[in-house]
C-alpha cells in the first residue's frame, strides 16, 4: 500500500488552460517548491499546461513584484517572499518566542527541529532547523496522519476535527486502525507523538511534543527528527527529554501555567515494546 502522502508540493487539479487569465501567476507559483526551487519556461509551460506565451506572461508578471527572478534560462523565489517572510514572522508571535528555543535544541541534540501548525485540517511546518535531514522544509503540508507533528496536533484538536479524521480513518483494516488508536491514546497521555513505518520523511523519525498557549490552546507541535531511527529508544531518553523540556520552556514563555505532564520514560517504554505495523495509505480529511 502506498504511505501517507506529503503535500508539499500540491498540484491542482485543473489543466493550465482552465485557469483564469488574472489567476495564472498564483497558479504558475504553486509548482516553486522545495523539490523543485527553479524552472525553465519551456518545464514550467509542461508541467503546468499552460501555453508557453501565458506561462511566459504570468512570469513576467511574477518578476515585476519582486516573486520571481531570473537567472539565466530558469526562474526561482524571488527577494518579495523574504519581505513576506518577515512580515510574517513579525505577526506570527508564538514562533516568534520559539526560535531561540528551537535553535538551542537543535544546537543541543545535533538533529532537526521543526514547529508545526494546524491549517486547514493539514499539518503546516512553518519552521525547521536546520533544513537538511529529512526533506523537511518550511511552507511543507502533510496529511496529519502522515507524521508525528500530525498525529500530535490531532490529538489536542477539537473534538469535531478529530471525529471526522477518525471517521475518516473508519475504511482501515483492523491492525492499521488498532495502531491509530494507540498511537493516539498514547500522544493523550504521555505529551509525545510517536513515529511509525512509512511516515513520509524519507526514512527519517520524527518526534513530537506539544507547546501550549495561555488557557492551555495548542500553539504547535515541536518535533526532534532523526535521521534514522536510534538503535535503542531507552538510549534517546535524554534526547527526548531535551524535546521535552524545550517545549515546556516555549508554552512557559507563552503563558501556559498549567501542570506539565509528560511521561517521557513510559512513551519509550512503550515504542520499545510495541511491535506497531505500518501506518500505510491513511486517508485525509476532505
């Protein structure tokens, strides 16, 4: 079966020639992504269907605000996201308070740190550090069953989301959904999401815990990936704890005064001894 898919690179499902004249440069911009940061116009018009006039049009388009530039025969990102970025950040308060911690994590543990969001029913990586490791990068989507920041956010998510994810998940075999189960019971009561056979990082492992808001909302699911799972997860207790810690530190600094309960010696006793089979072809929610 095929694994959960990543959404990194959405694609929609429309030919270029069906797309109005005034969307065309929005529509042309959806195919820059991190697997593929820049495109000749002769790739681009292909790929995107749109005749090669158009497509050239929307570029040039793109150019004059500063979202693209060109080099050469290929186009990629321009100097306007950076701004975009920026803009972003400065409203974007929750990982705003985070990066520094995230960055001492990273620097403390020596692998990737990621921040994850809930939107639009998706997991939404809105910063990872350092961005080599595990085909991760920022402005990434992914099912929310497709990792552990997914699975994560799913289990503080409202009630009504996790019904119709659940409700979603209701055409799995028995083994599959029974794995569903456990993993989301023990991300309820242990603070952590585990990673399973066949999450979407290219044989990297991810795990994820959560950082709370004041009143207790969930800001983000922050995630230690490795790049290869470890020989044993008794020896990644202090690793873990590190994960652990940071994000007490981030939901601290963002007002949550609540008791903190994360049981990090029984998450690991628990991926050591449960045999957990694949997670495979998990539905989205619509």
């Amino acid at each position: 079966m095929t694994p959960p898919a990543t959404l990194s690179a959405p694609r929609p499902a429309v030919q270029g020639t069906d797309v109005p004249t005034l969307e065309r440069p929005l529509f042309v911009l959806t195919f820059f992504t991190p697997q593929q940061p820049q495109w000749s116009l002769s790739n681009l018009a292909r790929a995107s269907g749109l005749p090669k006039a158009s497509c050239l049009r929307a570029l040039r388009v793109l150019e004059k605000y500063d979202l693209l530039v060109r080099e050469g025969d290929r186009y990629r990102l321009g100097s306007g996201f950076i701004a975009m970025k920026a803009h972003a950040q400065q409203h974007a308060p929750p990982l705003n308070v985070a990066l520094p911690h995230l960055a001492h994590l990273a620097e403390q543990t020596g692998l990737q740190v990621s921040w994850a969001v809930l939107d639009n029913e998706q997991t939404l990586y809105t910063e990872v550090l350092p961005l080599a490791g595990s085909g991760l990068a920022p402005g990434d989507r992914r099912a929310l069953l497709g990792d552990a920041s997914g699975r994560l956010l799913l289990a503080f998510a409202e009630r009504t989301l996790r019904e119709r994810v659940f409700a979603g998940a209701a055409a799995l075999d028995h083994a599959e959904r029974a794995t569903l189960d456990t993993l989301d019971s023990v991300s309820r009561r242990t603070w952590l999401s585990a990673p399973v056979a066949r999450d979407h990082l290219e044989g990297a492992v991810q795990v994820a815990a959560p950082a709370f808001r004041a009143g207790g909302r969930l800001a983000a699911a922050l995630a230690l990936t490795w790049p290869a799972a470890p020989s044993t997860w008794a020896g990644a207790h202090d690793t873990v704890q590190h994960l652990v810690n940071t994000a007490q530190k981030v939901s601290r600094d963002l007002g949550y005064e609540r008791a903190w309960v994360t049981d990090t010696t029984f998450f690991l006793q628990v991926l050591t001894r449960l045999s957990m089979p694949a997670l495979s072809d998990l539905p989205r929610p619509e």
